[in-house]
C-alpha cells in the first residue's frame, strides 16, 4: 500500500476521492439533521406536493394555466417566463449595447459625446431604481379610454396593445421561426466555408436566403389564417377596456425596459473594447487592398471584435438572466416568484429552493454552454492558443 502512495497519480486520485467523499458526508448529513428537525416541527419533507392543485393562479403565463393545475406545472410556467423574459431583455441588451458601442468608438465627436453620457448614466444606477421608474411611467400613462394608439398600437397604464395577426398557434410560431432563419441565414451564408464563392460575393444568396425565408413567413401565416376574422386583430375600445390585439402587460414591459437599458450601457463598454482590441495593422492592410468601408468592417473588424468579446458577453447574459428575478419587485410571474407563492401556500421551503437553485443552474449553464461552443468554434487557431492546448 505505502510503495504504490509514492505514485504520483495515485496520491492525487486518493486526494480527491476523500475530498468528494467529505463533501457528500457533509451533504448527507446536512439532509439527515434536516430531516430530523422537519420531522420534530410536525413538517413533511418530500416533492409530494407537486402533483396537488395550487388553488392560486397567475397574471402572466406563456401557458393556459388555472388554480386547479398542480405545483409543477407552474413551476414550468415560472421557467417559461423567465426565459421569455430573459430572451427579449437579452435581445434588446444586445441592440442597445450595439448601437452604444458603436457610438464611443465613432469618430463623430457628438455620437461620441452621447454614449459616453449613456454609459455613465444607466451604468451607475441600479438596476432595481430603474425598474421602478419605469415601471412609475408605465403606470401612469393614460387610461385605457383617454389612451390614442397609432397604427394600431396603444400604450396605456394598463399595457403596451399591439395587433397581432388572427392564425393559430402552431401557425404564429412556424412564422416566427422562419423570421429568425430570415436573420440567422445570411449570417450564416456570409461566414460558412462550406460554398465555394468568396466571402465578399455572397449577396446575392444572402439576398435571395433571406426573400425565401420572409416569403415562406407569409404563406405559413396565410394558411393559418382563421377563415372568417379580418389578418390582423387590432385592439380596441370596448367598454372601459381595451380589447382584441395582443397586450403586453407593464409589469413585462418595464422588466424588458430595464433590462435593456441597464444591460445595454455594460454591453455597450464591451462592445466598444472588442472593437478596440482590432489592431490598426489589419485595418490599414484592408485599406491598402482597397476594400472598402463595409467590407472591412463586416469581414475585419466584426469578426475579430466579435473573437474578443464572446467571453465577456457570456458572464453579462449569464448575469442578465439572474436579473429576471426582480419581477417580484412589480409582481411579474416569473420563476422566482412562482417559487415563492409555492413556499407561501405550500410550505415546502427547502424542496422550492432547491427546485429554484437546480432551475437556474441549468438554465445559466445551458447559456454558458452554447456561447462557450460558439466561442470554440470561432476561435483563431495559432501560436497564441498553442499554450491552452
């Protein structure tokens, strides 16, 4: 026993079984000494309870949902918003941090002048004193009847009313999922190595990716038309509210606010470092090939700010996600809160928690994951990654 210790490798494997098995001794005993006070207050312990009725119901589901479903279906609905919320507030993140981005690194001295002032605003106040804010604004906007929409879209106290087109469900997400090919094809035809035309000719195909994507949108949406009801149902007045149409509520539409102009002044500073990070050699080399504007900037800059800031970005969208759980601030139904309603009625504190914990580690490590992949993916291969190989 004590020759075969003189090894290296054995010495490290006996470390860490000991380590892993004195942590899960100390996990085990946690649950059993739990267990034994839950059992002394006269406390069930166990996820029983997630097949009862909740008899409570929520003002916000991606879902049809009723006081008579049980827990864990609103606990997939609390999921479900949360990444419904996550995904719009990271898009628009993503826009505003973009477009800031662009702004600090322009050589327009006003456009300059202008993110900068963004960044130091919304960059130093909280984010929970934002929402609030908007969330004021919102609710303080005209009533449904002193409300004035435009085209069809009506903001007031009660929500953000748009129209919407009258198909069936199935039909609504096959459209959208072809606009998102719309967006994503051309993005992918412009990069991929597996055509045989030049990066810098590729528009045409691009061009006509992206027509055939928008054309199939319109025939999945005209299919599902439901026969006899005008293409767009567009809200209006009736009664003392407003009706038809899709509505936003404004406890959703001060969170995606928020979130948007919180985590744009932070993507808008990596935005603006990735781009500096592009040495001037190969700007000044694409000039002296005569590129022009466009191409250096979609072929040059882009690619290489997008190699350094795909890391950082990850740690900011892993970190807006966590952000969703400040709906219980204005009462939107996300994860979070649907947990603690859960703990409120059903008194099952530590299983709640850990469902919440186990939820959100899979959703962050799922981001992290994917953006990790991508960031494989389009890593330069060279001396300067030999050293992590």
């Amino acid at each position: 026993m004590i020759p075969m210790l003189k090894n290296q490798k054995v010495r490290n494997t006996v470390q860490q079984v000991l380590f892993v098995g004195g942590l899960a001794g100390l996990v085990l005993c946690g649950i059993l000494i739990a267990r034994k006070n839950l059992a002394a207050q006269g406390m069930t312990a166990g996820f029983d309870f997630l097949w009862k009725s909740t008899g409570w119901d929520v003002n916000f589901s991606l879902l049809p949902a009723s006081a008579n479903d049980p827990y864990w279906w609103f606990f997939l609905i609390g999921i479900l918003n949360t990444l419904f919320l996550g995904t719009t507030g990271l898009v628009l993140a993503t826009v505003f941090g973009t477009i800031v981005g662009l702004a600090r690194t322009s050589k327009n001295e006003l456009a300059n002048l202008l993110g900068r002032t963004y960044v130091d605003i919304f960059r130093n106040i909280p984010i929970i004193l934002q929402l609030f804010f908007w969330f004021a604004i919102i609710t303080h906007l005209p009533a449904p009847r002193a409300a004035r929409g435009v085209a069809g879209f009506v903001l007031s106290s009660r929500g953000f009313y748009l129209p919407i087109p009258n198909v069936a469900a199935p039909a609504f997400v096959a459209a959208a999922f072809a606009l998102i090919a719309a967006i994503a094809l051309p993005i992918w035809l412009g990069r991929t190595s597996q055509l045989q035309r030049p990066f810098g000719e590729r528009g045409t195909i691009q061009l006509a990716a992206t027509a055939v994507a928008l054309a199939l949108a319109v025939v999945i949406l005209l299919v599902g038309h439901a026969s006899g009801t005008p293409f767009l149902d567009i809200p209006a007045l009736q009664g003392l509210n407003l009706r038809g149409g899709l509505r936003v509520s404004p406890e959703f539409t001060a969170l995606s606010i928020a979130m948007a102009i919180y985590g744009g002044s932070y993507i808008g500073e990596i935005v603006r470092g990735g781009f500096l990070s592009v040495g001037k050699g190969q700007v000044e080399a694409a000039n002296a090939l005569g590129l022009s504007g466009w191409q250096i900037f979609s072929l040059i800059r882009l690619p290489l700010a997008m190699r350094a800031m795909l890391p950082i970005l990850t740690n900011q969208y892993v970190w807006l996600i966590k952000a969703t759980t400040l709906g219980i601030a204005v009462g939107f139904t996300d994860f979070f809160m649907i947990v603690a309603l859960a703990i409120n009625h059903a008194g099952q504190t530590i299983e709640s928690i850990g469902i919440l914990m186990g939820g959100f580690l899979a959703i962050n490590l799922s981001l992290a994951a994917i953006f990790n992949r991508i960031n494989k993916a389009i890593a330069l291969k060279g001396n300067q990654l030999r050293g992590q190989e």
